[in-house]
C-alpha cells in the first residue's frame, strides 16, 4: 500500500505540473503540444516500473498510420513514451474522468461505433491529424486481448485510411506501419501466460483496481517492434492490406512472447 500511496502522489503531481502547459500548447497550437505526451508517458512508464525495449524503427513519412495489436491500457503509455502519436479510441474513453481529458489532451479522434453517418467526421478527423503530420495509432482488433495472441483485425478499421486520403488532398498514399506490443517479462522473468493476465486489461475488467495491481507488481518488460512499413492509395485492396498487417503484428508478436529475437 505505501507502494500504491508514493507512486499515485508522484504521478498526480506530474500530471498536475504537466496537464496546464499541454492545455495551452494545445489551444495554441504550439509545436510543444507533441513533445509533452512522449516526455509525460516516459515518467509515467518509470513510476510505474515499466520498461520499453523497441526492436526496428517508426517510418518517417509525413502522413504514417500505425497499425497495432492492443493488449492493455499500459498501451497508451508504451507507445507515446517512444514517438509523439496521437489515438483512435472509443467515443466512452472521452467521459472517463481524468484519463479522458489526457485522451483529449493528446488530441485523441474518439469514434462512436453506434453511429456509423459519422464515420466521415471521424476520418476527416483522422486526416486532419496526418496532414498536420501526426502519426496516427489505431489498435487493430478494435479491442483489447489476453496478451498471449493477436485477434483478428477489423477490415473496416483499415478502411479509414482510404478516407482520410481523400481528405488528404496534400498525399497520393499513406503509409501504414504495423506494430506489435508483447509484454515479457515480470520482475526480470518470464511473465509466461498464465501471469500476462497481471498486465492485460480486456474484458470486464475495472480500470482503477487494475491500476492499482500493476503499480503495486512494478517491473513490467514489454517490447515494442516495428514492421515493415506498407504503401496504402486509392487501389490498395483493404481487406488485403488488413491481412497482411494483421499476419506481421502476429508473427512479430509470437517470435517475442516465444523469447526469440524478433525482427521485422
């Protein structure tokens, strides 16, 4: 528990330090609104004794989606603490409380799956994002796993990319970079599957609780590994790009959970 107490006061003080100056540098613009997310979720990650290892690289293309497996909200986190990303999530995420408006702070596109006219909103969303040059993460499966395998990816996630290029009058394609998070080792050991349930959040599971168990475990190992970049324009076959997307995050995934060198 005193573990617990020191962790959340050092976290609500450097969310409290943090959140005013990314509020302003968000109303304004400022090129400072992408650098506090990654320099923020970094201190998140060593409070809560996370550490990142990246295998490969991002793609430096201006207007890059980022295709990804998702296993828990330490996620958001992993992520951001390696590259200044903005999220596809939810429209629920937006009403959580305090981790919404991080969300919205992060300039987060939420989508309401229960309102499909909208769709157009959000990829104009998700364009406007690219253009700006904002590397756009979307979780695949449109959900969260176990952590010990990749779900199927939704086609239709894929999708937008066709639409946010339309919006995007600047490109002729858009660069879609597959990624995979494994979570390895617990204290310097194998997590193996029947302890990867410590750090995935899926299902029914309530977020503070959760919290509370990976703060208190601490020394989480997950790896980060880029795959090849894959080049998506207007003729691009969707449910092929998916495919292939969806096969590399798997394999990149296994090959790391197995403990072998995983390469893109």
């Amino acid at each position: 528990m005193l573990r617990i107490a020191a962790v959340a006061t050092a976290i609500a003080l450097v969310t409290a330090a943090l959140v005013p100056v990314q509020f302003l540098a968000v109303a304004l613009r400022l090129p400072l609104r992408r650098w506090i997310p990654p320099f923020y979720h970094r201190l998140l990650c060593a409070l809560l004794g996370v550490r990142v290892r990246v295998v490969g690289e991002r793609h430096a293309a201006p207007a890059l989606l980022i295709v990804s497996n998702h296993v828990s909200w330490l996620d958001i986190p992993v992520i951001t603490s390696r590259c200044p990303v903005v999220f596809v999530a939810k429209r629920e995420v937006s009403t959580w409380p305090l981790f919404g408006q991080l969300a919205k702070l992060q300039r987060t596109v939420f989508v309401d799956r229960t309102r499909r006219h909208k769709t157009a909103e959000v990829n104009a969303q998700i364009a406007a994002r690219l253009a700006e040059g904002d590397p756009v993460v979307l979780f695949g499966e449109g959900t969260s796993s176990d952590g010990n395998r990749v779900l199927a990816f939704r086609s239709a996630l894929i999708g937008a990319a066709r639409d946010a290029l339309a919006e995007a009058e600047h490109a002729e394609r858009v660069w879609i970079q597959p990624l995979s998070v494994a979570y390895t080792n617990l204290h310097g050991l194998p997590m193996g599957r029947q302890h990867r349930g410590r750090v995935a959040w899926y299902g029914d599971l309530h977020l503070m609780p959760h919290l509370g168990e990976v703060i208190r475990g601490g020394a989480i190992d997950v790896t980060v590994t880029w795959g090849p970049p894959v080049a998506f324009d207007m003729n691009s076959d969707r449910k092929a790009v998916t495919r292939a997307l969806e096969g590399t995050v798997r394999r990149l995934t296994g090959a790391t959970l197995r403990g072998r060198p995983a390469s893109a």
